[in-house]
C-alpha cells in the first residue's frame, strides 16, 4: 500500500490507529509504529503515552477495513 508523505508534529492524525513514525536522534532516523488515540501516541492501544509527543508520522494514503 502506498504511504503519505511525512507530517510534521503540528498535524495530527484525522484517524484513530496504528502510524508509522520517524524519530531523529544524533543524526540517526529511526522508524516504528505507534498508535494515536485521537489525542495522544501511545505504544499500543491500551498502552502508555509516550514521553515526547512531538512525532513526525505517515499513514496509508487509501484507508482499509
């Protein structure tokens, strides 16, 4: 499936769900999922907010069932 292009902290997520996300830390790109809640990221469904809700993240430009 294709993905968006990245978007910055300042754009949150339309969607509730699992994102792609890119940190940057000295230099290095790091990618994983995190999943937004309609207000926070979380590192799962029922997890913990993360400490740094500035993240940069992409979706799937076609939404799935």
């Amino acid at each position: 499936m294709e993905k968006t292009d990245l978007f910055p902290p300042e754009i949150k997520p339309v969607y509730v769900g699992w994102f792609e996300t890119v940190w940057f830390d000295c230099g290095w790109a790091y990618e994983w999922r995190v999943w937004f809640d309609g207000q926070l990221w979380r590192d799962g469904p029922d997890g913990w907010a993360l400490s740094d809700q500035n993240v940069t993240w992409r979706g799937l430009k076609e939404q799935t069932t």
